[in-house]
C-alpha cells in the first residue's frame, strides 16, 4: 500500500486537475441583498409609524377633534369628529394584522392544542421535499451535470493522466526494482509453504498426467513416475523452487515492451473517455438526487428552517409588516371620507402606474440600445 501511495504521488498528477484558476462560475458565490439606499431609509421612516400611531391614540384620549370641526377642502367641509383617535387605530390594526400574519408563518414552532402551529413549522416535510425538488430539476439534476462534466473536460483531464502515470510509471528503474523485489519475495515466502508447495505439486503432476497420458510417450512418463519416484517430485519441488524468478523474469520481458504497452494504451484512449463517461453517467443514473438532498434537507429541525428562511427574507418581511401600519392609515382615511379619499386614492394609483409604465419602456429601450 505505502508503494502505491509513494508511486501514484508520483507520476499521477490528479491535483493538475483541480489547479490553476478556478472560473467564474466556481467561485464561492454569496449573493448580496438588493437594496438600495431609499429602501433602507423608507424602511426606517415605516418602522417610525406604529409608534406615532400608539401615541396617537393614547394622545386621542386627551385630545381630540370635536363633532363641530371641520376641514374645507375645495369648497367640502369635511368632519373631522374623532379624526386622531380613527387614524391611529385604522395604522395600528394594519401592523397588528401583518405582524400577526408574519408570525404565524414560523409560530409556534410545536404545535399547541389551542393555537396550533406555524404554517412553515406544520409543513417542514412538504416544503423540504418541494425545495429538494426543485434544486434537483434546475440546479443538480442528471442532464446538467453531465453536461457540465463534458463542459468542464475534467475526464479527458483524468485520462490524459492515467495514460502520462502509466507510462512514466513502466518508465520509472526504481519502481521496476522495487516490484521486482517484493514480487520475488512474496511468491518465495509463499512458496515455502507446506501446504501451498503440496497443493501446486499436485497440480503440476495432474496437468502433466492429462497432457502426457498415450501412447508409448505416456507409458514411459508412467513408468519413469513409479520407477523414480523421489527424482520425479525432486524436479516437482525445483520447478516450485524456481517460480519466484521466473515470475521476476516474466516482470523484466513486460519491462522490455513498456513502448508497446504505453502505445496500446494511447491508442485507445478514446475509448477509455467513453468508458469513464458512461461510469459517471451510470452513478448519476443510480444516485436519487432528489430524495438525497431531502433527507439532508430533513435533518434541519423548524428551528433552523426559520433562521434560515428569516435570516434570507428578514428585511423584505420587516418592510410588509411594517407596510401594513401605513395601509392601514390609508385605511382610516377612506373610512373618514370614503368618497372625497377614494377619488383622490384613484387618481394617484393611475398616476402612479402610467408614471411606472413609461420609466419601464424607456428604460427597456434603453438596454435595447445598448445591447445594439
């Protein structure tokens, strides 16, 4: 074993495979969040809300508009009768109801006889084996890695390396002595064996029997066997005797053709690319991807499962719960003057989306532009 570890370190360069420059595509990919600057600034001023609306409506206790105050708006008078106190709750309710809804996509973790359990938590199996299904279809699946094998050329890599190791390693004197040696050795020791040395001395005289067994060639092996009974299994035990260097010089005539050898090899290489490919599409076939990374999948415990959801999503979902405070003050304004309020609610919504509309095709065509 310490041989082939020193000979295949040697003259199989298979870290060559792996060296040099990792590309692009291989590089540790850690995404950054998208945000911008103005999102984490309106992020803050959200978060500001459903304190103002706390203090509105403890403030409403003290203070408010009266049934007798009013607001002109183009020639409207517009009752403001309870106008803190119908702001502040209408904000409130929206963040309330968005923080309750994002709760209880992770809460409770174990379910609880009366509150039940987190929508995430109660369908960890479901989800898992979604997820695994999906990375398995469009990220791991048998067709990608094929391809990305056959792409990357790592068994041609591997081939051109067995094909250079093998013929640097019949070129390499040391090694040849060496296996010379142990080969010599480890067929002499086994040799000495009584019951090895009997059992080959029995199958030297049967083969001999069955190839010398008629005609007057055969009687006189025969007779010669019961006549010279000691010479006979004298020559037996020599020719045992001389197996370890006939063994040593079969290992230096092989040493002698390693031209032909290494030549035989390279030329059919490219039927060693096809064999490796189809080994490695065979262990593909026979590898359930999916069900592999849903196991793995599986082991993460509801606890786990929610950090990493929370830690990928937590400002996208801190920005809808805190949304909901302002909604629900836009709420509480159409419930104050449904008509006076939705008109103008309307009017910016349509604006806004033809604003929209038109940023969106002049910027397409604009990468259309430069595409050109």
């Amino acid at each position: 074993m310490n041989l082939l570890k020193k000979y295949i370190g040697r003259h199989f360069r298979f870290q060559s495979v792996f060296s040099g420059e990792v590309e692009q595509g291989n590089q540790q990919f850690k995404p950054r969040r998208k945000r911008k600057r103005s999102f984490f600034f309106f992020l803050q001023l959200l978060k500001l809300l459903p304190i103002l609306c706390a203090l509105g409506f403890g403030l409403s206790f003290f203070v408010d508009f009266s049934s007798s105050d009013e607001l002109v708006i183009v020639g409207q008078h517009l009752s403001m009768e309870a106008f803190i106190r119908m702001i502040s709750i209408s904000g409130l309710i929206g963040f309330s109801t968005n923080w309750i809804a994002i709760k209880m996509l992770f809460k409770p973790v174990f379910r609880r006889p009366i509150w039940g359990q987190g929508l995430i938590p109660a369908q960890k199996d479901r989800i898992v084996w979604q997820l695994a299904g999906g990375i398995h279809e469009h990220i791991l699946n048998e067709d990608l890695i094929r391809a990305r094998i056959a792409e990357s050329g790592i068994i041609q890599k591997v081939n051109k390396i067995l094909i250079k190791g093998v013929e640097n390693l019949l070129d390499d004197p040391e090694f040849m002595r060496e296996i010379k040696a142990i080969a010599y050795l480890q067929i002499k020791s086994t040799m000495a064996r009584e019951d090895i040395r009997e059992r080959f001395t029995s199958i030297i005289d049967e083969k001999l029997d069955a190839n010398i067994n008629s005609g007057f060639g055969g009687f006189v092996f025969q007779a010669y066997k019961k006549l010279n009974r000691k010479e006979y299994e004298a020559i037996l035990n020599n020719i045992l005797n001389r197996v370890p260097s006939v063994v040593v010089e079969i290992i230096e005539e092989v040493e002698k053709e390693t031209d032909n050898i290494t030549n035989s090899i390279k030329a059919r290489e490219a039927d060693m690319e096809s064999f490796f490919l189809r080994l490695v599409v065979d262990l593909l076939e026979h590898i359930d991807i999916r069900t592999l990374l849903s196991k793995q999948m599986a082991h993460f415990d509801e606890a786990k499962l929610e950090k990493m959801i929370w830690s990928a999503t937590n400002e996208q979902l801190l920005y809808i719960q805190y949304l909901g405070t302002l909604l629900g003050i836009l709420g509480g304004f159409l419930i104050w003057q449904p008509l006076f309020v939705g008109i103008a609610f309307v009017s910016v919504l349509l604006v806004l989306t033809s604003l929209d509309f038109i940023l969106y095709r002049i910027k397409n065509k604009n990468i259309g532009k430069r595409k050109a």
